[in-house]
C-alpha cells in the first residue's frame, strides 16, 4: 500500500500553527513512507471562504517548504461529484429526503432535552414514501445505522468506540443541493485514495459518522490519527489574545521557518532528549504513533532559542538575504552601509529574530538624530572628550581600514591614556551608534567605514563640549 496522506484547511480565516503542524505530521509521514502528500482547500463553506485566506494557505505552504505532490485541490471545483455520490445513497437506501423545517427540528431538539435524552434527528422522515407536498424543500440525510458500534483504532488515541444508537443521521446535503462537510471529506478521501488522514483531535466526533458512510459506500476507510491541540503558554485553549497565532505572522516577525517548522514537531512528538532536528532528521525518525495524546502548550522562548541557533547554524548567503529584505521592509536604503552579509556576520550571535536585528541595525545605513538619554548620560561626558580626540586623530591617521587596524589605535590610546579599554569603547560606542550596546567596537567602526566614524566623532565631541543637542 503506497501511503497517501492530505492536508486540507478550510479557507475561513488565517492558516494558524495548529493547521501547520498537522500539515507537518502529514507530510513528514508521507515523506518517510516514500509517499504521497496531498493539498487540499475545503472551501464548500462559499460565504466565509475567501481567496485572501486560499492565498495565505498557499503562501504559508510555500515559505515552510511543505513540498505538496498532488493539488491543491478545491471542493467546489467538485460539485458535480459530490451530487453523484448523494444520488448514490439514494438509491441504495443509505440515504433519505427530509422535509422537516426548522421549527420542527427545534421541537424535535426541546422534547429530547426535556427528557434528558442527547438532542439528535428523532427520524421522522426516514421512512417516507413520497414528500409531504409537491416542491417542498429537503434536505438529504444519511441513514445512520441504528445499531451496533465504530471502533476506531486511532494512531494516537487509541481505540475509541461510539454506539451508532447515539450518532445523528447527518445532512449530507444542504436544501440548496450543496454537500456538507462530513460528505465531501468522505468522497474527497475515498476519489484521492488517502491512507492514511491525520488532523485536529476537535475531528475526532465526525470519523464515526464518516466510517459509516465509507462502510456504506463498500470502501475501506482511512487510518485515522487525531493530533491533541495546541495550547498557549498559560495552558487554555489557544486564541488571539495568546498573540501570534497565524504562521505569516510568525515570518513577518523574523522566524525562520526551519525554527518553526523544528519547533511545532516537537510540540507532542519527542525523540530521546534531541531538541534541534534537520530536516532530514525529522522525516528520518517521525513516526505518528510516538506523538502523545496529551495537548502541549507552546513556549515563546523555546522559540526563539531555536530561531537563534538556526540563524547561527545556517546558511550566511540566504539569512543575510533575508537580512536585507527585513531592513527594506523598515524602510532602510540597504545601499547606504555596509554589505548585508558584513552585517549579519557580526549581528548573527546577538539577536534571536531578523526583525530585532534588523531594526538595531539601522545606525549603520542612517544618521543617527539623537543618543540614548541613559548611554549619553552615562558616557558622553567631559572626561571622554579627551579619549575621543586621540581616537580621532589614530583613526585619521589609519589607511588600512581593518578590524585590527582599529583595535590598535584603541589600544594604543587606551595605553598612552593609563585606561582599561572599556573606558575608551564605551564612549566611542555611543557616539557612532547612539546607544551603549554594538557588535565589537572594532567590527562597529569596521561597518560604518573609515569616514562616517571620524564623522560621528566629531559630533560627538561637539555634542559633550556644547549644548549636548545633536545639531
């Protein structure tokens, strides 16, 4: 049996973590049984889906290189099957015309609850030989059977059995001829021959719905695995107020999608104490059945401890590309400074996403108009004019404007002054990058270039000797 996996988000809103972690579930399966991965959009729901949302889904896929063989396939490009398979059940007597209007159903639902029954379809129509009126409206319902049980043997949860006596006969489809979810999933599986479907355990109540009507049809239904949910760090149900929930967000904050994709595969999967997985690795040793029933909660900082090592560990070339497009993005003349791959060179240890190190990294391409009050207060003072004149006059003198170079004129004031070396950085810090904090001083000056140093310099002597306002 070749393995044929799916992954098929609704495009009702943003592709959120949840959905890209079950999307990642079902490719690394399909990638380790040297199978088939499979995208497909369940957009039936024609009023709440949108192609801003198909678009996202499709976006998000793409910058997680979640690599799809067949699709995307869209539900209502379909149609036309879906009534086939309606007419189908007809015939067979799988299926029934109902004619009840909502206010019977309401009825229906009260009486139950009042007898302290499950509120379900009492069957009222199930056995109808011709409508109660010519033209009235129906919808379709699947015959449910009355008896009996489903037993799921679940990769994750485990065996899971509902009694039939307590499932619905379901609306298969709408008066408006339009299918519904639990139908279209079902034929959509069964035409894709999916093997394997891996998705939310909140899908888990709809598999035994969907194995009668497979069993109806006479098609061996999938093997079923339903991932827990995702929680947010203070345990509850994840939500819009725990922050960053849709996977561009987390693009558009500077994480990588390999610390992304390294982080939601270990959110309920575990392989000894390993933390940090290539991609190699994960398709390698994932296996469905290790992932644990129990929900996990995601960790902010565990996170961004991933993205820092990826942007340590990773390819220079490409995150000093990224580098680049996140410093256009906040509006920075890239072509103003130094080379974006000087850059991240020497910013890759000190920051944990591309967008922080982006913006701190905006002294080196624009004037700075103003010094951080504290670092100002705390080292441009009168005592470091002296040390920033000397400064001034090695750094005139240097022609070979190197990282050494520059360390030995620091050195070499530092020394004729009778100071520790901090006591010289710190000032010349601040005045070339406005704040106290830089990469090396001698990487910072390297950056900036032989004269825009010997600039901000000056203007920084100026500023101790005078009204302490940059002009």
């Amino acid at each position: 049996m070749k393995v044929r996996t799916r992954f098929a988000p609704s495009p009702t809103g943003y592709l959120h973590i949840g959905g890209v972690r079950t999307a990642l579930f079902s490719w690394l399966y399909a990638r380790r049984h040297s199978g088939v991965f499979i995208l497909r959009i369940e957009d039936t729901d024609r009023e709440r889906s949108t192609q801003a949302a198909v678009d996202a889904i499709l976006e998000g896929m793409h910058w997680l290189n979640l690599d799809y063989d067949e699709g995307p396939w869209f539900q209502t490009h379909r149609f036309d099957r879906y009534k086939e398979v309606v007419g189908q059940l007809l015939d067979a007597g799988h299926a029934y015309r109902c004619y009840c209007s909502k206010d019977d159903l309401e009825r229906m639902r009260s009486e139950a609850m009042a007898r302290g029954d499950k509120p379900k379809y009492d069957g009222t129509c199930r056995n109808l030989v011709s409508p109660p009126s010519a033209g009235a409206p129906y919808v379709v319902r699947f015959r449910n059977p009355d008896s009996g049980e489903v037993t799921i043997e679940d990769q994750i949860q485990g065996l899971v059995t509902y009694q039939n006596k307590e499932l619905d006969d379901l609306i298969i489809a709408r008066a408006d001829g339009t299918p519904t979810y639990n139908l279209t999933v079902v034929v959509d599986d069964m035409d894709m021959a999916i093997t394997h479907v891996i998705r939310g355990d909140d899908h888990l109540n709809n598999t035994p719905r969907q194995i009668n009507i497979f069993n109806a049809l006479k098609i061996t239904p999938p093997i079923y695995a339903h991932v827990p949910m995702i929680l947010g760090p203070d345990g509850k149900k994840l939500s819009k107020r725990h922050g960053t929930v849709s996977v561009l967000q987390y693009r558009d904050e500077g994480i990588l999608p390999e610390a992304l994709l390294n982080y939601l595969v270990r959110l309920g999967w575990s392989h000894g104490d390993q933390e940090v997985f290539s991609r190699e690795e994960m398709i390698n040793l994932f296996d469905i059945k290790d992932v644990n029933k129990a929900a996990a909660a995601l960790n902010p900082d565990k996170l961004l401890w991933l993205n820092q090592h990826y942007l340590k560990q990773g390819d220079t070339g490409r995150l000093a590309d990224l580098l680049g497009d996140a410093m256009r993005e906040q509006g920075i003349t890239v072509e103003l400074g130094p080379n974006p791959e000087d850059l991240f060179l020497v910013q890759r240890e000190r920051f944990n996403n591309l967008i922080e190190m982006a913006n701190k990294s905006r002294c080196f391409y624009e004037e700075i108009t103003n010094y951080d009050q504290t670092s100002a207060e705390n080292f441009l003072k009168p005592e470091a004019i002296e040390p920033l004149r000397r400064l001034q006059q090695e750094f005139e003198g240097i022609a070979d404007w190197r990282d050494e170079t520059i360390h030995s004129a620091l050195t070499t004031v530092a020394e004729s002054l009778g100071l520790k070396l901090g006591k010289i950085a710190q000032p010349l810090r601040v005045a070339l990058t406005g704040a106290a904090v830089s990469p090396s001083i001698d990487k910072t000056a390297r950056l900036l270039g032989r004269e825009r140093t010997l600039s901000r310099l000056k203007r920084a002597i100026e500023f101790i000797e005078g009204s302490r306002i940059i002009p």
